[in-house]
C-alpha cells in the first residue's frame, strides 16, 4: 500500500511539474526566435527591398513587405556595367575565391604538419611568428604590400590577390590545422615509416585525410573571406572588366548622377547566394571541426 501511494504520490506531482518545464522551453524558444529574427533582419530587409521599385526602397525603409512586387532590380542588375554582365563579376569572384582557397588550405596544412610532426631548430620560433601574424592589422601592411607589388608588375591583375595565399600568410589556419595535427596519434606516422612512407607520404596518405573537419572548416572561412574581400581589389584592380562582384556593387552607386539603390540590392541578394550555399551543405562539417580542433578552446 505504501508503495502504491507513493506512486499515486508521484503521478499527482507531475502533472504540476510538467506545465513549468513547458513554459520554460516555450519561453526559451519564443526568446530564441525573437533573438534570430532581430540579427536576421537587416537580410530580411535587403531581400524584400529588392523587389521594391528604385524609387521607393528608402521612402518606405520602415516597411518590410513591399506595396509593390517588381523584378526590375534583378534584371538592371544582371545587366551590368560597359557592357559587362553582373554574372561575369560572380565568376571573377568565384574565380579568385576558389583558387584562393585552395592555395591557402594546402599551403597551410604543410606548414602546420612541418611545425606540428617535424622536430628542426628555430620551430618555436617559427611558430610564435605565425601566431604574430595573427595579431598584426591587415592594413599595417596595405602600403608596404602595394609598393611590393608594383615593383612586381603585379598591379591590375589578380596575382596580389591570389599568389600570396599560396604560402601560408594567414596563421589562423596554420594554428587550425596544428591544433587538430596534435590530436592525431603519432603511432600513425612511425607505422606508416616502417611501411616505407616518407615524410610527404605521410602527409599526403595519413595526416590529409584525417584532416576532412578541419579542411572543410578552413574552405568555408577561407572562401568567404576572399569572396567578400573588397579593400584589396579596390587596390590591385583597375579594369572594370575583371572586377569581382565585392567591387562591382559600388558602382551601381554615383554621387555625381543617380544612384540604383534598388539593383545594388538585388545584386547584394545574388552575392550572398554562394556563402549561404557553401555553409549550409558543409554546416555540419564546419561544427564538427570546430569542436575537435584547437577553435573549442
């Protein structure tokens, strides 16, 4: 009997239990939707002012919904500049962004497996220097760098904004890639020597393909970066021909005539399409690498 009215007890209590549990959740997610919509609202705003007229997308900044839906800022926007289309800007920007990843996440694996799995002098040195960089502003840099390149007759192209990403200049994915290096066991590398593999082997066989978190993770950055890089190509590129498509939305913008606020809209809507893609099909990847690597803090 006892335990019958303990028992009796206890389905009395929880029905009086769950109703706070249940406003707690609700409460949580009502906050989190409310918290979501306020940081997503200014891209909820662009993309329904893209479909509002030129002439109206600041007179009725304050409201959300257009009074009228029109694709006319998507079809003046693709129509581009000086007979260039906006989709040739996409590709430029596809085209340095890629390339430019590529360049940067093998380079900076290398030097990462040389400073995590190679034993030479001056590697903490050399390690320190890479965490340096890390902490030194870009723009220190920026005059220095141009006068570098114009030597180089590298101006008005797109070497400056690809061929140093080759060699490894950005110590945060160095410090990625070592940070998950370390995790891997060292027995790996002394079997894979008595199979005979040598140090790029090694690297190439064992360690890169234990690296797919951590690679994906550096590809997303590493690409979003370069494709919403702007203050470099306003310095290297003149010709309008070979703008990427960060550069090419301000002239969608003229103080001396009139300004197409509602195709630079449009475009800006277009531009963000392949960062939300290439996060969404590698957001779980980019979670996971996150969590075993060095980022977990």
């Amino acid at each position: 009997m006892a335990r019958r009215r303990f028992g009796t007890q206890r389905e009395l209590l929880e029905p009086i239990r769950r109703p706070s549990s249940r406003v707690a959740q609700v409460a949580y997610y009502v906050l989190m939707l409310a918290a979501s919509f306020l940081m997503l609202y200014p891209i909820i705003w662009m993309v329904f002012s893209s479909f509002k007229p030129t002439n109206t997308v600041f007179s009725t900044a304050g409201e959300l919904v257009p009074r009228q839906w029109t694709l006319a800022n998507y079809v003046n926007g693709f129509k581009g500049f000086s007979g260039v289309p906006f989709w040739r800007f996409l590709l430029n920007s596809l085209f340095i962004s890629v390339v430019s990843t590529i360049g940067t996440v093998l380079s900076s694996a290398i030097v990462a497996y040389a400073l995590s799995r190679l034993r030479f002098r001056l590697r903490k040195l050399l390690f320190v220097l890479v965490l340096g960089t890390m902490m030194l502003p870009a723009q220190v840099l920026l005059v220095p760098q141009y006068l570098w390149y114009q030597k180089l007759g590298w101006t008005n192209s797109y070497l400056p904004l690809i061929v140093p990403y080759w060699f490894a200049i950005q110590g945060f994915f160095v410090y990625l890639f070592m940070s998950f290096m370390d995790d891997i066991p060292r027995s790996l590398d002394e079997a894979a020597k008595l199979d005979g593999c040598s140090y790029y082997g090694i690297f190439f066989r064992v360690i890169m393909p234990l690296l797919k978190p951590a690679i994906v993770t550096a590809t997303i950055f590493s690409f979003m970066w370069r494709w919403d890089d702007f203050l470099s190509a306003l310095m290297y590129v003149s010709d309008t021909e070979w703008y990427p498509a960060s550069l090419a939305l301000k002239l969608f913008t003229d103080p001396g005539t009139t300004s197409d606020y509602g195709a630079m809209i449009a475009m800006c809507c277009v531009s963000l399409v392949p960062s939300i893609l290439i996060f969404a099909v590698f957001q779980k990847q980019l979670v996971q690498g996150a969590s075993s690597s060095g980022l977990k803090g």
